[in-house]
C-alpha cells in the first residue's frame, strides 16, 4: 500500500507554483469542504455553490504567484472564495437594488436560552432563507467581516444601503428565530 506523502501548506504552495498537479489536488482536497460552506453562504443550491467553488479555485491557483504569506493562507483562500462567489452570483442572477429601510425600535428580542440550543445548521437554514441582496451583505458583514464600505464596494451599493440591509436581514433573522423559539421550544418573545 502506498502512503500519500503529506506537505506543509508552504510546500504545497510551492509545489502548486512548480505546476504540479498532484499539489493542486491535495491542497483543493485539504480546502475544498471549508470553500464549500463558504460557497454555500451566497449559492441558490449546492449545485451552483460547487459551480462557485470550481471557479473559486480556478483562481486560487492563476493567483497563487500572488500570495506573499503575509497572512493566513486559509484566510487569502477565503476572500478568493467570497469575492468568486458573488462574481458569479452577479453574472447569473439579477441583482435586485434594495433602498433604506429606517430602524426598527421595538425588535423582539430573541431568549438567550433557545439560542443555545439552536444548532448551526438552523441558523444556517434562516439565513439561506434571506432574500438574496440581504443574505449577501448579511454575509459579507456578520461572518466574512467585512465594512459596509468594502461591501458597497463589492456589491455595488451604497454604504447607507449595506447599512439599510444589514439591519433588515438582522430584523428578519430575529422574527424566524422567535417563530422557531415558539414552536420548538414554547419561548415566546
């Protein structure tokens, strides 16, 4: 039986730089499945999201000579992935402009308690239930971390509109988790 040989992530960078294509398969195998997660965030389906994942890693590897390993290669690969993501996003759907939305004051507040038991892919499952431009600056914002000003950068809108967005889809977001504390756990907010 013969053993896979295992690099450090330096060697496999460079070894992808060489162009060896057995280094780009272990290192699109020691990625791939974190990538994917990330696809999954801005993807309609897991078709599409692996649809993204292929290009995403398309460039990873034309931009590899790019990587100076300043910061975390995992990191570079991310922002690579998200960037692909809503490249492709915006390519094959239509991108609806959303306007400002004014504060709500009197949001429900959701029980600390329900929240703890909620697992992530509940969350997850909310939040892929978003319609798409809040999803994605939800996205780009609360997970990727990103500033309104990079993701109106990005997307194409307004700061005020990410703004406007954010705190829609965060408004959203915390009527389904109540909905679901009510009829999961008995909670009411």
């Amino acid at each position: 039986m013969l053993l896979k040989p295992t690099y450090t992530i330096d060697e496999l960078i460079a070894r992808c730089k060489a162009g060896e294509r057995k280094a780009q398969e272990l290192l699109y195998k020691q990625f791939a499945a974190k990538m994917l997660g990330v696809c999954m965030r801005y993807a309609v389906d897991k078709m599409e999201a692996e649809d993204m994942l292929q290009n995403g890693f398309m460039k990873v590897f034309k931009k590899l000579e790019d990587y100076r390993g300043d910061g975390a290669f995992e990191g570079w690969v991310r922002r690579i992935m998200v960037h692909s993501s809503i490249e492709y996003y915006r390519k094959h759907h239509k991108m609806v402009q959303m306007v400002d939305v004014t504060e709500m004051s009197n949001e429900p507040s959701v029980n600390p308690a329900a929240m703890a038991n909620m697992g992530v892919k509940d969350l997850m499952n909310i939040i892929q239930q978003l319609s798409p431009g809040y999803r994605m600056v939800f996205n780009l914002y609360a997970i990727d971390g990103y500033s309104h000003k990079e993701i109106a950068a990005i997307v194409g809108i307004t700061e005020g509109a990410s703004k406007s967005q954010l705190s829609r889809a965060r408004t959203i977001l915390k009527e389904q988790v109540l909905k679901m504390e009510e009829k999961e756990y008995g909670y009411a907010g």
